[in-house]
C-alpha cells in the first residue's frame, strides 16, 4: 500500500520555493507514494500543475477559525502516514502529534520537540548548508534518499497555460511589442534580506533600459509600488507591474524573462525554480548569506558588499554596479531572445 507524506512548509514563497524538491524526490524514491503539501492560501499557486504533488492542502483550512479537536479531526482526515514540519511551531506540531499522524519529522531543538518522533539535529542559522539542503535532509530520517547540487534537483514548477495569456495581454496593453526580451528586476524583499539601496538599483535599472534591447519589467508586491516606480521611471523602457499580478501571473511573467534580477526575496528563487538566469544582491552575514539563501540554480551570479571593515557585510550600498551589468549582459546575450535577434539580422544581410 503507497504511503501518504505531508511536507508542511507555512512560511514565505521562497521557503516554499525552496521546499518543492522534497516532493520530487519522494517521488523518485516511492513512484507510488502519495504526496501532500501544506501551505498558506497565499503561496497555494506556485504548486498549480507541479507533476510531484499530489494534493495541496491550504492550512488556514485546517487551522483558522476552528478549535484544537477540530484541526485535530480535519489532519486526521488526511491519512498521512509521515509528515515533515519544515517550518516548525508548537500549534503544528502538536495538532499533528495529538491528530495520530504515525511519523512526524521536526527540529530536535525546540522545547516542544518531543512532539517529533523523527529528529534532526541541525542549526540552520550556522548556514553550513543551504535552505533546500537542509529541507531534503529531512527525508533522510525516514530513509527517503536524496541527491543535492543544480543537476539533481527538481522543483516542479510550472507557469500556469491561463496565466502565460493574461500576462500576455497585460504587457501588450502597456505597450510591449510581441516577442520582446525581457529583463525582470524585483528591488523589494519584504524585510526578508538585507536590500541594495534603492537608488543604485534604479542606476542599475536604467543602465539596462538604455544599453540592452530590451524592456524592463519591474515587479513587486502592492506594499512595494514605491520602490517599483523608482525603477520605472528611470527610461521609458520600463514597465511598472508591482501590485498588478497575481502570483499566478508573476510566475509566467518570470518565465517569460531573459534574466531576472533581485534581492534576496520570493521571485528571485521562483526564477531560478524555473530555470531563468538570475542576479542576486545578498549580504554576507551567515543568517542572510548566498550560502544559505542564494539562488539554487545552474545559470545564476550573486553580488555581495564590497568594502572593508566593521559592518561591511551590511553595507549593500557598496555592491559593484559593473559587475552586476557585466553578468546581465552576459546572461542575455547567451538567452534565446538573443539568438533570435541575431539569427534575424544575419537573415536581413543575406538577402
């Protein structure tokens, strides 16, 4: 009989993000084993399509609104025969533990961890590994093998048929001719990272705009349209979508990108998830490192401070500019938007 794993992930997109790859490796492990995801109602899209999830389970469906023996009744429900708490908190782990679910998989150092009957004893704020590692060391503990690095890892995401036309309609009412190249850039993190500073990402911005044949497209969430505009007001170029897209919609956007460029925050791991090159700005203190939070893919440039001496590793105002355009350009210019370009004037010469 296939077993039921629950992988409960109830934080933020890129945790989620970074959590996906467990589902594929279950999956490799235990082709018939059924595979369930808990996440917030928010994060619940990134898992439309995903080939290695079985069933997603939103927890404020599970959790708000209703009292302990009914969260208890309703995780009974799901038959899960193991489940992860990735993310772990006493009101989940014990509603878990108190709903019979056989296995359960947490973090050995809570004071609640006695609630987990499968422990892992690893420090994640030391950074000896990064986020997605540590997510699959769990399933080690109930024997699931798995296989770390770029090449081995799947995430299953996928941008949604009905949204790839929406942000197609959406661009071609701001103006983008069909077929453009574009380049993404995200300048918020929602508090989650440390930031460059507003105004050199808009010197960032608008030296692509103008150097670069391509659009500009500038996301972010609702409480981020002020920094969004700063960008997008740097070149005519640039196009404003922060608060405009669902996440739905965000994901096709990004998958619609030639590079995509960002702080250490949600859409820039939905990028490397799809496969999309990336540039990232990140501190260099452990909590918030590139070692720990970088984007886990095979086409990606991170850029960190660069002055010396006490505090430098926060001072993200001193982040090389050059170097960030450097590997943008380089990135596009190995990006089929490219390719296409050239194919189209070697064809305009030879005739």
């Amino acid at each position: 009989m296939s077993k039921r794993y629950g992988v409960v992930r109830t934080d933020r997109l890129g945790d989620v993000i970074l959590t996906l790859p467990t589902a594929s490796a279950i999956k490799r492990a235990e082709p018939d084993a059924e595979v369930f995801f808990v996440v917030r109602r928010y994060a619940a899209p990134l898992l439309r399509g995903n080939p290695f999830v079985d069933r997603v389970v939103v927890a404020e469906d599970l959790f708000e609104g209703t009292g302990l023996w009914e969260r208890v009744r309703r995780i009974r429900a799901l038959r899960l025969d193991v489940a992860f708490l990735v993310y772990p908190r006493f009101a989940l782990a014990s509603a878990f533990r108190l709903a019979g679910v056989p296995v359960r998989v947490g973090s050995g150092y809570r004071w609640y961890s006695f609630l987990f009957n499968r422990k892992v004893y690893e420090h994640r704020k030391d950074a000896k590994r990064h986020e997605l590692e540590y997510n699959l060391a769990l399933l080690e503990r109930v024997g699931v093998p798995v296989e770390t690095g770029v090449d081995n890892v799947e995430f299953g995401l996928r941008p949604a048929p009905d949204a790839v036309e929406s942000v197609r309609r959406i661009l071609a009412e701001r103006g983008v001719e069909e077929g453009a190249a574009l380049i993404g850039m995200h300048p918020g993190s929602g508090g989650s990272a440390a930031d460059l500073p507003i105004e050199r990402f808009a010197t960032l911005a608008r030296r692509v705009a103008e150097s670069l044949p391509v659009r500009v497209v500038v996301t972010g969430a609702e409480g981020e349209r002020p920094l969004a505009a700063r960008l997008a007001e740097t070149s005519n170029r640039a196009i404003d979508l922060a608060g405009a897209l669902s996440l739905s919609e965000l994901v096709a956007l990004i998958d619609g990108c030639a590079v995509f460029v960002a702080n250490s925050t949600g859409p820039l791991h939905i990028a490397a998830a799809l496969g999309k090159a990336v540039v990232g700005f990140y501190p260099t203190f452990a909590a918030a490192s590139k070692e720990r939070w970088g984007p886990y893919g095979s086409k990606r440039a991170v850029l960190e401070p660069t002055s010396e001496g006490e505090g430098a590793e926060r001072d993200m105002a001193s982040v090389d500019l050059d170097a960030a355009f450097v590997e943008i350009e380089k990135f596009y210019n190995l990006s089929e938007f490219h390719r296409d370009k050239e194919s189209s004037r070697q064809s305009g010469l030879s005739e």
